[in-house]
C-alpha cells in the first residue's frame, strides 16, 4: 500500500509531462513541389518531415514555382494556427524573408511564391538559403519552430541579377548653402520716359474734356472756403498716392510700400467723404 501511495504522484506527475510534450503544434500531409512556368508538370516533389529535414536542397529555377501544401496539427488535432511562415534565412549573413501561409478553418495551408519574391540579397546569397517552418497561436501550446529543407535558388545565367540599391537613411546632412536670386529691378529708363510722357500727355486731354462737359473752375474758391481742409487733404493725398507709386517703382520694396499706402487711404476716404459731401450740398442748391 505504502509503495501504491508513493507510485502515483510520480505517476500523476509523468502523464502530466507527457500530456504537455503532447500539446504542441505541428503539421502533417506536407508536400512540396516545384514547378516549371507551364506548370503542367513538377520539375519536384516531396513529403516534408517535422523532424528531419531534407536531405538534399530543393532547386528554385528563374521561371519555377514553389509550393507547400500541408495540414496544421494542435496536439494531433487538425486545426487553423494563429501564425504560419515559411522564414528562409540566408546562413552567411543572417538576412531573412517570411511567407505567409493561407490556412482555412480546418488547418489546411498553402503557400507559393517564385524567385522575383525573394529580395535581392538572398538572390545573392553563396549557399542555399535555410528555410524554416513556423507555426503557433494563443494559449499554452508549444509553438513549432524546425528546419524543413534547404533552399538553392538558382538564377538565369543570361539575365544580369538585380542591383541592390541602398535603403535612404535619415541622418546628418553636408550642410546647404542658399543661393537667394538678386532683387529685380526696374526696366530700362528710356521705356520708363515713354510711358511717363504718354501720361503727362493726356492731361491736356483731361483738362479740355472738362471745359467741354462744363467743368465750372470758378467753384474752387468757393469750395475751398465752405471745406478747405477736406479739399485739401482728398487732392493732397491722391497727389502723394502718386508719389508713392513712383517709389515703389523706383526702390521701395511691397513691404515698405503697404504701411503707408494703408494710412494715405485711410485719409482719402475720410477727406473724400467730406469734400464730396460739400459738392453735393451745392449741386442740391442748383449751383452746379
């Protein structure tokens, strides 16, 4: 009895252990295969093992197709995992790439791919690239993790390989010296004259057009009397106006210019209204 007592926690204990080596995902029904670009029949194909990989490399041709066909297992149980890669790894610099699996409900999963989805380094590689098959989900159970076979991939001698082109990385720049455009400048003087004589010239014009539309110059003292300083400012104002577009044009820049445009309109509003405002109370009394 003593013996009985002492045998079934050791007992209890080893089926638990048992039970846990049990609970770990792996696959069943792998096959691999290798097509040419017809595909109308497989250059290779073989079973994969869970344990043992391959004794010889598979060969990947420029126009070859590879594919992997297998059934996920949870403790010997068909079932879909939450990850599935084939990972090949180039053994010289450590560099790898991952496949996803497709895997429905039922564990079944397929992945394919050729030699233009491999990156360029691995296309480079010396030796066969060594691929991997992961598979593992959520919970307590053990993930799979074995090396299945070896990868050759084995390029068109007649086709020049791709060239790898260094990722952009972002650093310490050489520094960057600005070359700003110089100020433009104003055209030739003699075109400035022309268009300065075309104005001045039709001020004559203006002024005969006003003596024949019946322009009474008479007024200007009676109107400078009633509101001197409102005539004053409106004709002062549109005068410096002038002035002001003059120096814009011949060295004020936009920002010198916009201060002082803004308070000489702000005066010919003001002044405007008053001295228009005394034009019309003398056109009202028949005065013009």
């Amino acid at each position: 009895m003593r013996f009985l007592h002492s045998l079934i926690p050791s007992l209890l204990v080893l089926g638990a252990g048992v039970a846990q080596a049990a609970s770990s995902w792996s696959f069943d029904e792998a096959v691999i295969s290798v097509t040419g670009k017809s595909g109308a029949s497989s250059a290779f194909k073989d079973k994969l093992s869970d344990h043992v990989p391959l004794a010889k490399p598979v060969t990947l041709g420029a126009t070859d197709s590879l594919k992997i066909v297998l059934t996920a297992t949870e403790a010997g149980t068909a079932k879909r995992p939450h990850q599935a890669f084939l990972l090949l790894r180039d053994q010289d610099t450590g560099l790898e790439t991952t496949f996803p699996f497709s895997v429905k409900e039922n564990g079944k999963g397929k992945v394919d791919f050729t030699q233009k989805d491999l990156p360029v380094q691995l296309l480079l590689s010396s030796q066969p690239l060594r691929a991997t098959l992961l598979l593992a989900s959520f919970g307590s159970t053990q993930a799979f993790s074995n090396h299945v076979f070896n990868l050759e991939v084995k390029t068109d001698p007649n086709v020049p390989l791709p060239k790898y082109e260094k990722p952009l990385r972002y650093g310490k720049l050489d520094e960057i010296h600005h070359i700003f455009r110089p100020d433009p400048k104003s055209g030739p003087m003699i075109i400035s004259l022309f268009f300065v004589l075309a104005v001045v010239a039709t001020v004559p014009i203006l002024l005969g057009t006003w003596a024949y539309l019946g322009a009474n110059l008479s007024h200007v003292s009676k109107a400078m009397g009633t509101a001197p300083i409102s005539h004053s400012l409106f004709f002062g104002s549109i005068l410096s106006m002038e002035g002001l577009f003059f120096l814009y044009y011949y060295s004020w820049t936009l920002f010198q210019i916009l201060p002082v445009a803004g308070v000489i309109s702000t005066v010919i509003f003001l002044s405007g209204t008053k001295a228009l405002s005394e034009v019309q109370s003398r056109r009202l009394a028949g005065e013009r």
